[in-house]
C-alpha cells in the first residue's frame, strides 16, 4: 500500500474549523515554469476540437476539425514531461572543459628545495592549490543526448497540440502573403489574428522560405518553425498558436488518428 505525500494542513477560522490542505509548490523549471506548469496539468484534456479559421486579413472564413491521436488521460502528463526532459537535455552541447593538474602546461620543475627557505614546501607550480594551476574535477566533455522513441515523441507532440487546441487559430494562406521580409507586415498580421504584442506566440507553417523567416526573427516573443519541426517545447512555451491551413493539413495526416497504421504498415522502429 503506497502511502500518499505529506500535504501541510491549515485551520481556517480559528479553533475548531476544518483543516484545509494548501495547494502544491509550483514546479520549477527555466522554460517559462508557470506556462508550462499549467500545460502539463491540462495535457490530458485533449478532445478533438474545431479551430476557427480566417485570413490573412483577420475575416472569419470557417472552421476546421483537429483530431489528432492523443494519449491515454492516465499516462498523458508523463509523456509530454517525459518529451519535453529530453528535449531539453538533447540541446545540452556538453563541450565544457577544464584542464586538469596533469593537462596543464608548465609545473615540472619543483620551484625550490624541500627545506631551508622558510617556505611551504611545494612540487609543482600547477597545483590546484596555486594560481593558474589545474583544476581539480573540473567538467570534461560529456555527451548528454538520451532516446525517446518515434512513436512516443509523435504522440507527446500530438497530445500537447491537441490539449492547447483553445489557443490555436488557423490562417489560410501566410507565405503567399508574407513576401518581403519586414519586421512591421508580421507584427501587424500578428495583431490581426489576436496576437496581442509581448505575448508569446508560435506560428506554424507548412514550408519555411526566407522572407517569413526573416521578417519573425526580430520579433523575441514569435517563434516560426514548420510543421515537420514541431517540437513540444515550443507548444508549451507559446501563449497563442498561429497555424497556416497547409500545415494543419500535415499534422493532421501525420499525427492524426490513423497514424498507428501507417507505422504499423511501414514497420518503422521505435
């Protein structure tokens, strides 16, 4: 019988009220902790949902039906946790490095005798003990990357796509707009399509070509990546999500619901 965590209680009102038990400590994370707190408690609410979708105008045109295949309620959270921990840890470069007593230069000749000088007695001028000496267990090189299958990281992304479905809008066609790469045309389409500024966003889109990509780069909160790109960090680290109708036709054929026959068709690994 597993014994449930300790939960502070606090009397409200005084002698002989009811004990209440305060809320949780938020968890701690660097990748914006509060937005992605709440989108790993609610990565479990994935229904299919229908997106509203206008143009790049911001004029209503219709809607469009997202249904991916999302998983299960109870193991849900700790996919989506399990994705976003080893996406970050794969972006560790791992190049930090520090010269040991053995690796650094110089050091080989005792400095003075053992006795008769008053002195500390002393073998070598890089000691770590010295100035300029070596380190002592210093970080090395270290390879960080760990494995996450195929099938779970598809189904991590489609799960925090499908959960964040309130906070997606659907625009028809953006590159065939977007052709000069100025900062000010994406910032007002933002606004537009309800992206007020400093709020982050990502905007998805079907094809990267350089004046989209340009013209979002001098935007900090804006994240652009395409659609075979989507990674569940940028899902939970966005506030409103901007789609091109292309790209949700792709997610929708690849992470869709018929995506386990696909791979079981293909046998593709793990």
């Amino acid at each position: 019988m597993f014994r449930q965590p300790h939960r502070p209680l606090l009397s409200v009102g005084g002698l002989g009220s009811v004990p209440v038990a305060l809320p949780r400590a938020k968890c701690h994370t660097r990748l914006r902790k509060e937005r992605v707190c709440l989108s790993l408690s609610a990565s479990y609410i994935a229904e299919p949902a229908d997106l509203d979708v206008i143009s790049f105008h911001g004029e209503a045109t219709g809607s469009q039906r997202l249904a991916l295949k999302v998983a299960d309620s109870f193991t849900a959270k700790g996919l989506v946790h399990r994705c976003l921990v080893t996406e970050k840890q794969n972006a560790r470069r791992g190049t930090a490095s520090t010269l040991s007593r053995a690796e650094v230069r110089g050091g080989g000749k005792k400095p003075y005798a053992q006795k008769g000088t008053g002195n500390a007695r002393i073998g070598s001028r890089r000691t770590p003990l010295r100035p300029g000496g070596g380190v002592t267990f210093g970080p090395k090189p270290t390879d960080w990357t760990i494995k996450i299958n195929k099938k779970e990281r598809r189904l991590a992304v489609a799960t925090a796509l499908q959960s964040a479905a309130g906070d997606i809008k659907v625009i028809e066609d953006i590159k065939g707009f977007i052709t000069d790469a100025k900062t000010r045309v994406m910032s007002q389409a933002l606004r537009r399509w309800g992206v007020p500024s400093g709020t982050h966003a990502l905007l998805i889109v079907n094809e990267m070509t350089e004046p989209l990509l340009l013209s979002s780069r001098n935007i900090p909160t804006l994240k652009i990546t395409a659609a075979d790109r989507l990674i569940v960090s940028d899902i939970l680290r966005a506030d409103r999500i901007v789609m091109e109708s292309s790209a949700l036709r792709y997610i929708q054929d690849f992470l869709g619901k018929g995506v386990s026959i696909l791979l079981k068709e293909g046998k593709e690994d793990a």
